[in-house]
C-alpha cells in the first residue's frame, strides 16, 4: 500500500495487548460556556474501573480535570450525578 493509500484511509488498526482493550477505556465530557467572560466548566474523564482506582490515584490526575470510575466508562445517569 502507498503512502496516499495510507492518507485516504478512514480505518486506523490498533493492536492491542489482549481482547478486554476493545472495549471502552474512557469517555471524555466536554462543555464550554458561550459568555465572554465566564467561568468554564471542568473537563470530564469517566474511566474504566471501579472508585477503589480513584482512591489509589486521585492525586494522579490534574485538578482541572473532573475524573471519576464507572464499571463500563459510560457517562450515565448516576455517574454524572456524582
């Protein structure tokens, strides 16, 4: 395959080490206020894993950063209550 082969694809391979990385290892939440001016909303990471990670790695992550563990790293309805 030539490299503008390569440019037009729109599939990218991973290898990944085992199967359990196919699946979802994160979601980010983004927002963003429109007002010049306001203060804007931290950024959201939902991981894979359970809150027993989070208390090992709190420390770990930026405090710009919301980040919390959720069982599949889906922003459902209870994780955004937290």
């Amino acid at each position: 395959m030539g490299h503008e082969e390569r440019a037009q694809s729109h599939f990218v391979k991973l290898k990944t080490p085992h199967a359990g990385l196919t699946k979802r290892q994160v979601t980010l939440q983004i927002a963003c206020v429109g007002e010049v001016g306001a203060e804007q909303p931290k950024l959201g990471m939902v991981c894979r894993g359970t809150d027993a990670i989070w208390k090992r790695e709190s420390h770990l992550y930026d405090p710009r950063v919301w980040v919390c563990f959720q069982k599949k790293a889906w922003m459902d309805r209870k994780t955004q209550l937290k």
